[in-house]
C-alpha cells in the first residue's frame, strides 16, 4: 500500500493531526494481546483511483506479541475500523 502513496497523501497526512488513544488492552496468553484503540483525524484509502480523505474517528482492534520483551503490533493484515457505519 505505500507504494501508492503521492506526496499528496503525504501532505494531507501532515495536516491531519491524528490522535491515538489506547483505550484497552486485553491479554489473550503470555505473548499475544489485543488492543482497542480511538484514533481521529486518520487518513482512508477509496482505491487506487480515487484520492484519499480524513476521517473524524474509528475504532481498531490490533493484535499484539510479545517478543525478546517488547510488545509489537502484529501486521498480519491492515486493521479495519470497528465502528458501525452511522450511514
């Protein structure tokens, strides 16, 4: 995905202000995890052929591991945003 990255993403990602507010963090075993987490101002891809816009908030579910000590964000896949479509 960030191989289709135009400077202009880049410019709207600068001028978002994006926030991250870890809201919970579940442990699943002595190495996995899962954490919930509210972000505003982020930015959403439509295709390859459309440009990207920001949104308000989302809610995403990322799966954490543990290892050699630290906790890393599995990227198994890209997260999706958890909140019902107010549509």
């Amino acid at each position: 995905m960030a191989t289709n990255l135009t400077q202009a993403d880049l410019d709207l990602i600068d001028a978002s202000g994006i926030s991250v507010l870890v809201r919970k963090v579940t442990l699943t075993s002595d190495s996995t995890a899962e954490a919930t987490v509210d972000v505003s101002h982020f930015m959403k891809w439509h295709g390859l052929e459309q440009p990207a816009t920001i949104e308000n908030d989302g809610e995403f579910r990322l799966d954490l591991v543990k290892r050699q000590g630290k906790w890393l964000v599995r990227m198994a896949g890209l997260p999706q945003n958890e909140m019902r479509n107010r549509d």
